[in-house]
C-alpha cells in the first residue's frame, strides 16, 4: 500500500477529501460530547466546500423547540427526528440554488459521554443523504458505545467514528463490508463498539442489514448482534435492558422438534422462578460465530437460512462471538440484573465441563464458573437418551455423587458422568439450584438431532420433514435451503 493510499484513511483527509470534493453539501447537528464531528472538518479545511451549517441544541428547552419533546434524548427516536427535521430545511433552502449539481446531507448524533452522570459512553449517529444529485434520501444510522476511560478521549472517538461514516456514506456504497469495517478506521475495536446498524434508502437496494450486522461481529467491532423474528436489527440495551433473559444456544441447521421443545419447557421453568414471576422476559435463540465458520469460510446463504427459519418460528435470534457459555452470560450483565437462564442439551453441558477452554483464565474452570453464575445464573438441561451417547450415561454406583432416580437409559442433569476431580463442583451446583433438569419433555423428541436432519434433507429422505416444525420444512421446501432439491417425479411406466 502506498504512503498516499494510507494518508488518504486518515480522519483529517477523509474530511478534506469531502471538503474539497465539491459535489456534497450538508448539515452537521450535534447534541452532547461536543461538536467534534464539525471540528474535524473545520480543522482538516476547507470545511465550505461541504458545510451549509453546524449547530447543537445542549439545552432542553432549545432541543425540545427545535425537534419537538422527546421521551429520550440519546435515542434512535431523537436522532431519526433530528435528520428528517435538518434535511427539510437543507432541500428548503437550497435546492432551488443547487440542487440539481449536488448531493444533500445532514449528519447527526445524540451522545451522552462518560461523565459523574453516565458510566458508559454511548450514542447514536446517523447520516441521511442523497447518493446522487435529486435521488431520494438514503440513510445509515448506527449506535456506538465509547470505551476510553476519560470524557476527552470519548469525545475525540465521536469524531473519528462520525467522520468515518460521513466517508464511507459517499465513498463505500458498493462495497458495504468495507463501510463496515472502515468504521474503526484510526480507532480500532478496543476503543468503540458498533452493536447496532440500519441502511435504508435507494442506495442500499441490494442491500441486506443482516450481512452487515453479521460483519460488525466478524470484524471485531462488537460481540453480538440481535435479529427481531422478523430480521431486523435491534438494540441490544433496548431490548435487554432490565429484564430477565433465558437463551438457547445451538446450531439450529436446521432447527428440530428439539430446538422447540427444550426452549418451550425451559421457559415454563423460567417463568416460575421466584425472582421471575410476573415479569416480562426476553427469550432467544443464539448462534455463535465460530458455528457460522466451522467450514473455514463464513457461509453467507447459511447465515441467512438459520436466521429465516428462527424468525419464521417466532425467535428473536443472537448471534456472537462468544464460544465460552460465561462470556454469555457476562454479556448479558452489561444489560440487566435480572436473572438469566441457559437452555442446553447434555452434549453442551459436558463442553462447559471441558477444562481445555479455560487455559487461558489464571483460575481455569474455578474462574469460569465463577464468571458465568455469580448474580443469579441458572442452566435447564434438556435429557438424553443413553441410546444416543452411551458413554455419557453414569452406570448404577460409578458416581453416586451425581446418582439420580430416572431410569437407566435417560441421562438428565443428574446424572450425567463428569471428570473424576470435578464431581465435587458439579455437586456444588446442582446443590445449589445452578443447573436442573428440564421437565415436560415430549419423549419422542429425544432421539432427534440437526446433523441426522441435515443428512435426511440432503439425501432426499422425505422421512426429515416429520422431524422440524411445520413452518420450518415450509420455508426450507420453498426456498431450497440446506441442500434441499425437489423430489425428482417418477418415471413413467408403460
């Protein structure tokens, strides 16, 4: 790469580069953590190549005169107000002058960045914008989380950040995963956190949200995306925020009777803990991101199937980075207090047990479990039959410390074999009502598993369609997912 090509990813020539372009005219409006978008693009020159107005509303009342009162101030509802408010006064007041050689914009941004009031910087930005002259507006809004420690750092951030997106709104459009990750650009992931986005507009056509969440996961600039049943993005603080969380973790390729079954019981379950009852939980499904990139390579057409036959069902899908269950639920504790419930299979609970993933923690296992059930933590673990994993089932007086009274040929949370050295802590648990068997199983369900389903639907076995719900064969018939080819007619016979 070449001095010139680097110097042009600087944040002061990215904003020179705008300035100097003479096609782009627009608005800069702020509100908390200074004006420091407008000041990268005053400071780099030039600034009334590409500047119409800067301004900022701190006070309330002139916020509120200005945009209307708001419930919030750092919300998305702010910001999609400030946008559309700034950009009908931009098309108002110049388009008769210039608009038919140049593309309007206005970004904007609400931000309330650390202080005594606010432990986490946070915020949201956004950028409404003509791709060429006299389109239709298109938009990029985002939501940040600042992590430098100091107020000053937080602010510089802002303005990196912002002058990235203002950027890659007029410069990467044909290449999203590169707006995506030019977002860092002079920052990097450990000093901002990009957990939501949403492109709309002409510009954005063939675009879909979903890939470009999946790449702010797999790019590093956070841990995990949220999907409504209906695909769209969602913001994890607003949709966790204050509420219990019961998740299930799997592969879901494709989702089974079982996937169903175990997060409806567990649920049932959930709902009756003392410290749930009566509140509104969030339930979900989750997809981690080294599932996704088992094959080596991210299975773009594979994401997508998983995520539409989740949502097709009725299930808020996450999808993350987190392999370890106690970064989870470690997640989780950045948005709630409440108490978070894990549904898992028997297959998934002996992982958790496995101390080759905790090499890295100084305190190993000990450290990982103190992680993942300190606050109110607690795992439904769905049965097995001992048909299926023989050698997990604990035989008659092998491990009394784990003994159990249901059958010999179901293993349940109760009697599932762990290593020698680590009953006593398995024990600690189940003692301590951190992990319990899940009740109200349908039985026939038990010998069901994705891998088999996955082979039957790729053979052509018809037999794999009384194995999934309903709507899911439909949709994996419909749209030819997972491998699945129309049955070939029979031949006719004379």
């Amino acid at each position: 790469m070449s001095s010139e090509k680097q110097e042009l990813l600087t944040t002061n020539r990215k904003a020179l580069t705008i300035n100097l372009d003479g096609t782009r005219y627009g608005t800069i409006a702020e509100i908390g953590a200074g004006q420091e978008v407008a000041r990268v693009f005053f400071q780099a020159g030039n600034a009334s190549g590409s500047i119409a107005k800067t301004m900022s509303a701190y006070d309330m009342t002139f916020s509120d005169a200005i945009y209307g009162k708001a419930p919030r101030y750092v919300s998305r509802e702010r910001l999609q107000t400030m946008l559309h408010h700034e950009y009908a006064l931009l098309k108002e007041r110049l388009s008769d002058k210039r608009g038919e050689r140049t593309s309007f914009f206005v970004f904007a941004n609400t931000v309330a960045a650390k202080s005594a009031k606010v432990a986490d910087g946070h915020g949201w930005l956004g950028i409404r914008f003509q791709h060429e002259a006299l389109a239709e507006p298109s938009e990029i809004m985002i939501h940040v989380r600042m992590w430098d420690k100091k107020n000053v750092l937080q602010q510089e951030a802002l303005g990196i950040v912002g002058t990235n997106l203002i950027y890659g709104a007029f410069y990467y459009l044909d290449d999203p995963e590169k707006l995506i990750t030019s977002l860092a650009d002079n920052l990097g992931t450990d000093r901002i956190e990009v957990d939501m986005l949403k492109l709309t507009g002409p510009a954005f056509k063939r675009v879909d949200n979903r890939l470009l969440a999946l790449y702010l996961v797999k790019h590093g600039l956070t841990n995990a995306v949220l999907f409504s049943p209906a695909g769209d993005m969602l913001q994890p603080s607003e949709a966790f925020y204050g509420r219990p969380i019961l998740v299930e973790r799997g592969s879901f390729r494709p989702v089974t009777h079982v996937n169903v079954d175990m997060l409806n019981c567990a649920t049932a379950q959930f709902l009756q803990e003392p410290t749930v009852k009566g509140k509104d939980i969030v339930v979900l499904m989750e997809i981690t991101m080294n599932n996704l990139l088992a094959g080596g390579e991210l299975d773009v057409a594979d994401f997508l199937s998983r995520v539409d036959m989740l949502g097709h069902i009725g299930f808020t899908v996450l999808i993350s980075n987190y392999s370890e269950f106690y970064r989870l639920s470690t997640y989780f504790r950045r948005y709630t207090k409440e108490m978070i419930g894990i549904a898992l299979g028997i297959n998934n609970l002996l992982e958790i047990f496995n101390e080759k993933y905790y090499e890295h923690l100084e305190g190993g296992i000990l450290e990982s479990m103190g992680r993942m059930f300190r606050h109110a933590v607690k795992l439904y673990v769905y049965p097995m039959r001992a048909a299926a994993s023989a050698k997990l089932i604990t035989s008659g007086t092998a491990n009394q410390d784990c003994a159990d009274t249901a059958p010999a040929e179901l293993i349940t949370a109760k009697n599932v074999h762990v290593a020698h050295h680590l009953r006593f802590l398995y024990r600690h648990l189940l003692e301590n009502n951190n992990l319990d068997s899940i009740s109200g199983y349908n039985e026939d369900y038990l010998t069901i598993f994705s891998r088999d389903v996955l082979k039957m639907i790729k053979a052509g076995d018809p037999a794999w369609e009384n194995l999934v719900p309903a709507k899911v064969a439909a949709v994996i018939k419909s749209r030819h997912l997972l491998g699945y080819a129309e049955p070939k007619p029979a031949a006719a016979t004379s």
